[in-house]
C-alpha cells in the first residue's frame, strides 16, 4: 500500500516528534550497554557509536529506499549480540578467559576493531540476502514469534522503569507518575480538541515530567565525558593495527559464528517491525528491498564506528499513530534525535531516574499486541482460559514467547517461537490433511433404507470407520497415518479409505498408507477404498491398484453402502433381504385388501430392464410411478454415476410426487442391475381414486409415510466440514429432489 500522496506537514513534524522522544530511551542503548559489557573506557566509543546509529544510519536506511514508515535505532537484541561479539574476540586476542571480569583497554579495543568487521561482514551478508530475494523467506515469521517478542520488549522496559526506581527515593517515584498521568490525559484531551493534536503528548509528558523534577528533586546535573575527535580517530585506526595483530585469522574465524548470529538477528529484529507495521496499519514493504538497505546502511555504521541498527517497533508506532506518513517525519525524527544527543550528551549519565523510567513506562503499551491485549483483558474478565480454535494456540505460544524473552533472552525467545510455530503448523496441517476417523453418526450412503434397517444402523454407528484423505500424503503426515491404527473405535468391523480429494504423494506417505492397509486387513476388518480413479496422483493410484485384500469402489457413497450391507447381513436383527418383492407386498400398496390389489393389478404394465437403462430422465414429464420387484434402481442428478443422490431396491416405489403435483422429472433414475419392476401410469391412478376412494386414502398414507422415512434415512448427523459430496444427504435441497422421483 502506498502512502498517501498529500499529508500535512503538521502531522510530519508531529510523528516525528513522537518518534524521536519514545526512541529517546533506545537510543542510549549503546551506552547502557556498553558500560555493562566493558566498563568506563568504552564510554567514549559507546557515545560516538550512539550518535551513529541515531543519525547516519536512519539516514542512509532511508537513502537506500527502506520504507518510510521505517524509523531506524539500536535495539537490545542485536547490540547485545554484538557486545558479546566483541567482549569474545577482546578475550581470545590476549588469551584471557574473562571469568565475569572486564577487559582491559587493549582487550577492548582489538575486540572492537575484530568485531567492527565481523560487524561489516554480517551487512554485506544482510545486503546478498536482498540482492539474491531470500527477502520472502524470512518474512514467513510467524505472527505468533513477533507478537510475543514485541510484548517481551514491553515486559523489559517496565522491568528497566522499575529497576530505576526501586531503591530511589519518592522524588522519581512522582516523577514518573506525573509523566504516565499527563500523557493520558493529553492523549484523550487531544481526542476533544484537534488544537490539542498540535502537541505531541510524549513530549508534553517529558517537560511536564522535567519541571515536577526540578521542583520536588534535584536540578538536572551531571558529568561531562570527554568525548571528541579522539573517540572519532580511536576507531578508525583501529583497522590498521588489527591488521598487524599476529593472530588475526584466528580471530575472524572464531568470530564468524557470532557474525552470522548478529546478521540473522538484525534481519529478525527487522521483520518484527516490518510485520508488525503491515499488521496493525495495513502497509505493505518490499522484503528484499527492506533487506538490502538494512544491509547496506549497516555496512557504512560498520566502517564509521556504529553499532547495529534495525527498524525500531516503538519509533515506528509512536510516528505512524501521531499522524507521521513520509520522509518529511523520518527526516524531522533523526534531526532531533541527533541534536538531542549533542546538547544531553554531557549529561546522559546524570539523567534523572525519574526521566528514565517515565521514558520506559510510556513506551510500553505501545508495544504490546492490540489483539493479545484484547484477548488477555477478555480471559482475566470473565475468568476463561480455554477457548477452541488456533487462536487459542497463538495466544498461548504468543503468552510463552513473551515469558521466554523476558526471563531469558530475546534472541533465544525468537528461535524458540519460530520452532514452536512450526511445530503447531506441522500438528494442525497433518492432522488436517489425513484427517480422523467417522463413523455413521456423521456420514451414512445414500441407499434409501427402510426403518429397520436404518433401526439397525443407528445401533452400529461405530462398527464402520470411515477416512477421508485430503491434500498431500508426505513425510510431514506420514507419521500420523500410522496413528490412526491406534485410534480406530474397537467395535470396527469395516472400514472406507478414500483418497478422490489426494493430490500427491510422496514415497513416505505412499508406504505409511500402505502399511496402514495392511494393518487393517491384519486385524481382520473388511477394507473397501474408494476415490482411486479420482486422485490426480499417479503414483497413488499405481500403489493402490495392487493392494490385496482390498474391495473397491467408484465412490465413497458406493463405498458406505457396501460396509451398511456388511453391518446389516452381520446383524441378528436385520430383517431378511429379499432379492424379490412381489408387487403386492410393495410399500405403495400397503394396507390394500384383496378387492384393491385385484384392481389394481388390472391398472399395472410389467417392465423389464437392463443394466444401465434410464427408467426416466431429468425434465422428462413426470407420467407416472414405478414398482420395483427385482434390481435396483440409483437416483442421478446428472448423467454419470458420480452424482447419486440415492438407491432404491426391491419393495420399493419411485416417481410419486409427480403425480401429486403434476411437474417434471427433477432427477434421473438408471438401473443400476438388471430390473424387474412394474408402472402405473398417472391416469390409471386417478381412476382408481374416482373408483375406490379408500384405496386411494392408503395409497396417499403409504406416499406419506415412505417419505418420512426418506427424511429419517438422510439424517446423518452433517460432518462439520460441511462437504456436500461425501456427507449424508439431510439438506432441503437434496430432499426436495427426492421427493419429486
């Protein structure tokens, strides 16, 4: 998405504003760091590398085409990744195993000039990974990994706010309370009033914060630190002397682990915001272009001294929600950042704590997730933990991530929950795509049956296990298809396997299907496949056309209604299947006496067909109803078997509704053996309801009754995929095509 063409540059100056105060804290991240790592005598260079990564590398993100809605600073992960770097090769080049100490000025400056060019090393790595498109590879991050690192990075700053004031005195304490206080007022008073808008609230929180400071505690004071063209020189000649240094290979070489360690967690680091910007604002940022400015601005703050920068989540948030659109706030944001730094730079050490901690306490809530935020504040309010879907699973790998990487390290958290993304993936993706055993509460043939058959089915819904395989059979499910062996219900008896919707496999998914079908026949279980001729896959057709013991059948309907006959011919209470009906003991002549059948007999025309032949067609005129003696008889809904809609034996009758209501055949009828069956044409019907009106009332009650039992017979309980082709046949569509035969 482009951003818009025409933005005030109130807003511009606004976003800037905002970007440079919330980013105020991480800009002085250098410092912090590197005076934990390496102690005073890396001030100067740390103070040097601060000004760098503030200024030039924004600069040159935005020169070489990075977003706009990219703002560039140090952040924890990568400048911790990369003082370690150094402290590592200033050890190795002495010798010295450090044991918790700090390293001594020689230590540290070989340390730097090894790790500034490792540092230069992972740019350029950075840089080729745009230039040869890797850019869409890394930006597959979960949402889940840069969710929970982004809401551990909110967790650290309140850490870091809490850890200023614990142990000061109540001065801080108000000061940065009065600073939370004022930016929420400020921010919903500037709801009411657009003049308001005008004045960023974080800055109207830090002035307010400053004159509370000055009143209640001390005035803003602190130490000058000697920092000027020496700490400018002190890193350039550094190069030649790492030049002369009598173990150099060896010290790139052990260092080159750790440089690949810091380009991949700058790219990290930069995807997380880039993500997080496409996510809540709806931009959309070219990855390989967003790669190769990250690179190559890195690469210049490299060789002038730097530390590494990436896209900072607060900075861009914080700009984006002040109304800051273009380069205009981008510009405004470093120029002020950048003059910040000059006229604090003496004082930084000396910042109030209070300061300190209001600066991190309102850059927290910026950063954690709107929807896990609304998902957290829901589940504490109504006491629920649980809910059912995959977004309950982000929101607790999102939940892990964010512990990971407060307790632990950010670094380590982003590994942790990409692994544990991919592993849900894997899960919800074979399980998906072999899918779980049915049985005949979800799924039934579309057999017209009677209502002792159908008694006998409902009371057998677990002695047929139906599975339907969908998608890919690969080595990322294969495993799962062994699994379902032991999940099979003990009562099986006969199962359907249909692969119609399998797209391809691989040879490992070809041999767990395999193995799957020779466990089942192991276990003594009728196994009827089906949907073999329909697979695209060569090689899954080849595989199953050879199978022994296996029937077949053309289609999963086909398939369920030769497990039902197994149940029914299994069952001591299916009643006895008949091969032949005699037209008087038809379910539409139910009830009639002597005198009805001799008249009616007189009003039937016998017919005869064979395998295949149409007893009527769709949109043919509906002129009368069929009696089927011998053979069945399948409903189609078009012209090829693969659209049966249900199968009528013998004793049964077809085509009675239209002579209730005169329309046309909406289905076509085919003999699916050869038939033997009787017809009655409308007319004669009519006769016999001007002749024996009784009779008609039975024939009108036998009508109604065989169609509730049509109702019952299709009501399967839906499978909650809701796919038509395979399910039961219950919908009132497919009912009212039925019922028009």
């Amino acid at each position: 998405m482009d951003e818009p063409k025409s933005v005030r540059v109130s807003d511009e100056v606004r976003g800037g504003v905002e970007s440079s105060i919330h980013g105020f804290s991480t800009s002085i991240g250098p410092l912090l760091i590197f005076g934990s790592f390496f102690g005073a005598l890396a001030l100067p260079s740390a103070l040097w590398a601060m000004f760098v990564t503030a200024t030039v590398v924004p600069m040159l993100a935005w020169a070489f085409r990075s977003h706009a809605a990219l703002h560039f600073g140090s952040r924890a992960a990568s400048l911790t990744a990369y003082a370690a770097l150094i402290l590592q090769l200033g050890f190795a080049s002495s010798g010295s195993v450090g044991h918790g100490s700090l390293p001594t000025a020689q230590e540290f400056m070989t340390g730097l000039a090894a790790g500034s060019l490792l540092y230069a090393l992972a740019s350029v790595m950075v840089l080729l990974a745009g230039v040869f498109k890797l850019g869409h590879l890394f930006k597959m991050i979960p949402s889940t990994v840069t969710a929970g690192i982004s809401n551990s990075t909110a967790l650290l700053l309140v850490w870091l706010a809490g850890r200023q004031l614990w142990g000061n005195t109540w001065r801080a304490d108000v000061v940065a309370a009065v600073m939370v206080v004022a930016f929420w007022l400020w921010s919903r008073w500037q709801v009411q009033s657009g003049l308001l808008r005008l004045v960023p609230n974080v800055l109207v929180a830090v002035l307010l914060g400053l004159v509370v400071n000055s009143w209640v505690g001390p005035t803003l004071a602190g130490q000058a630190i000697g920092v000027g063209a020496d700490a400018i020189q002190s890193n350039y000649g550094l190069w030649p002397a790492l030049l002369n240094h009598e173990h150099i290979g060896h010290l790139l070489v052990q260092g080159l682990p750790g440089a690949l360690t810091l380009a991949l967690v700058m790219i990290l680091e930069s995807f997380t915001a880039v993500h997080v910007m496409e996510s809540r604002f709806g931009l959309r940022m070219h990855a390989n272009r967003e790669l190769m400015a990250l690179g190559g601005a890195n690469l210049v703050s490299a060789l002038v001294g730097g530390v590494p920068g990436t896209p900072s989540p607060i900075r861009c948030i914080s700009n984006r929600l002040a109304g800051g659109r273009g380069p205009v706030a981008l510009w405004v944001a470093f120029v002020m950042t950048g003059l910040g730094l000059l006229v604090l730079m003496p004082w930084l050490l000396a910042l109030p704590a209070g300061i300190v901690a209001g600066l991190f306490l309102l850059q927290a809530p910026l950063l954690v997730d709107p929807a896990f935020k609304r998902r957290l504040t829901e589940s504490i309010s109504k006491r629920r933990w649980h809910h059912e879907g995959s977004a309950d699973m982000g929101f607790w790998i999102t939940t892990f991530i964010t512990l990971a990487g407060f307790f632990g390290n950010l670094v380590w958290a982003c590994f942790l929950g990409i692994g544990l993304s991919c592993l849900a993936v894997l899960r919800r993706v074979s399980h998906s795509l072999t899918s779980e055993w049915r049985y005949l509460d979800q799924y039934r043939s579309r057999r017209v049956r009677s209502m002792s058959e159908i008694s006998v089915l409902e009371q057998s819904v677990h002695q047929i296990g139906i599975l339907q395989l969908t998608g890919h059979l690969f080595f990322g499910n294969s495993t799962r298809l062994t699994q379902l062996l032991d999940e099979l219900n003990p009562q099986v008896c006969a199962v359907v396997v249909d692969v119609s919707t399998v797209n391809d496999a691989d040879p490992s998914g070809l041999d767990a299907l395999s193995w799957l079908i020779r466990a089942l026949l192991g276990q003594k279980l009728m196994v009827v496949l089906t949907g073999h001729q329909q697979t695209p896959s060569f090689n899954l057709r080849q595989v199953l056309s050879v199978q022994p013991g296996v029937l077949f059948s053309s289609d999963l309907d086909r398939g369920l209604e030769r497990c039902e006959e197994f149940v029914l011919q299994r069952s001591p209470c299916a009643p006895t299947k008949l091969q032949r009906v005699p037209v008087a003991s038809n379910l539409l002549l139910k009830g009639f006496d002597d005198d009805d059948l001799h008249v009616a007999r007189l009003m039937l025309e016998p017919r005869q067909l064979a395998q295949g032949v149409a007893l009527f067609h769709r949109f043919d005129e509906a002129d009368g109803i069929w009696l089927l003696e011998e053979g069945m008889v399948s409903i189609l809904s078009g012209a090829t078997d693969a659209c049966r809609l249900a199968t009528f034996g013998p004793g049964q009758f077809l085509g009675e509704m239209g002579f209730v209501d005169g329309q046309s055949r909406s289905a076509t009828a085919v003999a699916d053996t050869p038939l033997s069956a009787v017809f009655v044409s409308n007319q004669n019907l009519l006769m016999l309801a001007r002749s024996r009106p009784h009779a008609a009332l039975k024939l009108t009650l036998n009508i109604a009754r065989e169609l509730s039992n049509r109702t019952r017979n299709s009501s399967a309980k839906p499978n909650e995929d809701n796919n038509g082709d395979v399910e039961g046949w219950a919908n009132s569509q497919l009912l009212s095509t039925l019922s028009r035969f």
